[in-house]
C-alpha cells in the first residue's frame, strides 16, 4: 500500500474554501494549468507542490492522499 495524490480530495477541499483554480494557483505560485491538470487528474503535484497545494487549501498534504494498492507484478506465463 502507498500513499497517491486523490483528485476528488482536492476538489472537494477548493470547493469547501469557495476557491476557484485562480485562486489556488495564486497561493501556491502554480500556473492555472497545472492545478487544473492535478484536479482532474492529468497529473499529480511533486511533493513540493503536494506540500504547496495542501497551504493553499488550508489542509495537510495527507489529507490530499489516499492509500493505493500497488500493483502486483504479473505471472510470468
């Protein structure tokens, strides 16, 4: 198990606060681009920026994650 970056979290959190992906990426010196990419799951923030988004959403970075099953290594045939 490990723990991934969960969209939907940082979603729900920027809708809680009213924020808009402006906003968010003004206080986390991000573009407007890649909050949106992270949000919708193009991609996901560095820990840097995981640590940044998280001030910016008035949250701690874990509360951005949840735990992912890694994937098994399949059978060699």
């Amino acid at each position: 198990m490990q723990l991934c970056f969960c969209p939907a979290k940082a979603k729900s959190r920027r809708l809680e606060l009213t924020l808009s992906f402006s906003d968010v990426a003004r206080r986390t010196s991000m573009s407007y681009h890649a909050v949106r990419n992270w949000e919708m799951g193009i991609s996901a923030p560095r820990p840097s920026s995981l640590r940044a988004l998280a001030a910016a959403l008035e949250c701690q970075p874990a509360d951005l994650c949840e735990l992912a099953q890694a994937a098994e290594p399949k059978a060699a045939a």
